[in-house]
C-alpha cells in the first residue's frame, strides 16, 4: 500500500513543485513526518519494553531494573558520540565541560 500511495505522490510533487521554492503543501509533508516518526518510535518503545521483560525473566532480574539500566545506556550513548566528536575536531575543553555540566543541567 505505501508504494502505491508514495509514488503517485512523489511525481505529482515532481510536476508542480519549482527549484526556487518550497511547494505550498511542504507543512503537509512536515507534519507527516512527525506523525509518522512518533508513531515509529512508540512501536519501537513498546517492542524494548517487552524486550526488557525477557531479559529481567532470563536473568532472574526485575523488569524496571533492566530498564532503567538500558535506558540510561542509550541515553548516554548520543552524549559518547557528541563529545568524541568535538574532542576530534580539536574542542577537548568543550567536550570535557559538556561531560561534567551534562548530568548538573
């Protein structure tokens, strides 16, 4: 179904859209894309929740433990990206003052 809806409509944008600017309905699109990104990480959220369930029951843990552990993993793992790359381009202060303000503010 998506192709089918997709395609038509990414030629009709094609056809009446100019290279100079945005096409009117460019809020149309926008506010598909939020809705569509929303409605995929709530799918993925409800999936790691079971997933979390599993992983407590193998383990013999409790599920809110082994979530909270792996949340905190992946919310740290942007701030691990974020400051390894600032500390490439030459911004060890930087990097080194988002590490220790991060968790104050």
């Amino acid at each position: 179904y998506s192709l089918g809806i997709t395609i038509p409509l990414a030629i009709a944008v094609l056809i009446h859209s100019r290279t100079d600017k945005p096409p009117a309905y460019h809020i149309i699109f926008a506010i598909l894309g939020f809705t569509m990104t929303v409605l995929i990480l709530t799918i993925c959220f409800t999936e790691m929740e079971v997933l979390f369930a599993i992983i407590g029951l193998s383990f013999d843990l409790s599920e809110d433990y082994v979530s909270i552990s792996m949340r905190v993993l992946a919310a740290s793992l942007s701030d691990v990206v974020v400051n390894t790359s600032l500390a490439k381009q030459g911004y060890e202060r930087m990097a080194f003052a988002a590490t220790i303000a991060h968790p104050i503010l």
